[in-house]
C-alpha cells in the first residue's frame, strides 16, 4: 500500500466515529429531493460529499492531529495528498450510490432519466466537487478547518452561483461546453493540491 493510501484509509478510521452524522445528512439529502431524481446526486455532492471530505481537517483541528501525523513515518506531501485521495473516494461513492438511488427513484416516478441527461448530471456533479475541493483544500491546509470553515463554504457556493447567474445556465444550455468540465475541474483539483502544497510549507506544524 502506498504511503498517499494509507493515507486514505487513516481518514477512513478518523470519520468512522462520525458515520452516523454523515449517514443522516445523506439520508436527508434523499429525502429532500426523492421528487427530483434528476438533481440528487448534484445535491449530494454539494452537501454530503463537501462534509464527508472535509472531516479529517475537522477533527483534525479538534483533536490536534497533527502531532499524530507528525510522529507517522510519512512525508507532508503523502499527508496532503491522502487528503485529496480522501476526498476523491468519498466523491466516487456518492456517485456510485446517489446515481443508483436516482435511477430507482426515476423508475418508480416514470421520470425520465437516460443516457444523455445522467451524463450531464453527473459532469456537473463533478464540476461541482472540484470546484468545492479547489477552494476549500488550499484554505483548510493553511488555516485550518476551524478558523475557514464558513469562508470556504461560502466561496465556492458564490462562484458556482456566479456562474449560473452571468452565464444564464441551464442543464440544456449546458450541454455544449459540459465535457470540459472533466478536463477543467481534474487541472483546477491538481492545481489546488500545488497551491495547497506551497501553502502548507508556511504553516508552523507541531514538532517532538
């Protein structure tokens, strides 16, 4: 295993304790749209995934973590890394699960949900996280979940806002520029974990 992976599977054991809180915030999310199968898996994305990957900074600043992560025999960029890992997983799964409960749901409502549709629904899906990752890693990373939390919730949100609003969006008017998003929010993910990076060599990290 490398050392970026056991990286993962250490936020997997850090959010385990949280399952419950992250299972109900999911489980609401459904709940809230299991009339709109078309817009689920967005939403969950936006809300549940944003929470799920960004946990380990969370108890990470309330446990003090870093002095963990400091005695590990792994380098910063592995630490750092593994966040994004982290993140990515948790963005595969939402997917996984959020595109199967919408499917059922579209099914059993008779509402349409093809080919050509689920594939939009799941590049802005996409373009969603990175753009949510992108902004918020770089932030966490230097200041901490405590002291950005709402800061990097917030911009994010304004951008994407932003974006529909001067940009007139819509699903359909969407379509024609949607592939870049894949290309477009992978450079915006690495780009973030350089900048992250860089930030994080200014941070004054706990020693023994």
């Amino acid at each position: 295993m490398t050392p970026v992976a056991r990286m993962v599977m250490l936020n997997l054991r850090t959010v385990a304790p949280y399952r419950c809180q992250c299972l109900a915030v999911f489980a609401v999310v459904v709940l809230l749209f299991v009339n709109r199968p078309v817009a689920l898996v967005p939403t969950l994305v936006l809300l549940f995934t944003a929470t799920m990957a960004a946990y380990p900074f969370n108890v990470g600043d309330k446990a003090r973590l870093e002095t963990l992560y400091a005695t590990l025999p792994l380098a910063r960029r592995s630490v750092l890394f593994g966040h994004y890992g982290w993140a990515l997983a948790c963005y595969l799964c939402t997917v996984i699960a959020g595109t199967a409960l919408a499917l059922l749901l579209a099914r059993l409502q008779s509402v349409p949900l093809g080919g050509r549709t689920l594939a939009a629904v799941l590049t802005l899906s996409w373009g969603t996280f990175a753009v949510n990752v992108a902004v918020q890693f770089p932030l966490f990373t230097r200041y901490g979940y405590t002291r950005v939390s709402v800061l990097s919730t917030v911009l994010p949100l304004a951008f994407l806002a932003m974006l529909v609003v001067r940009l007139h969006l819509s699903l359909a008017s969407a379509r024609s520029w949607l592939p870049w998003t894949w290309p477009v929010g992978a450079a915006m993910i690495v780009a973030s974990a350089a900048v992250a990076m860089t930030l994080d060599r200014r941070r004054v990290h706990p020693r023994l």
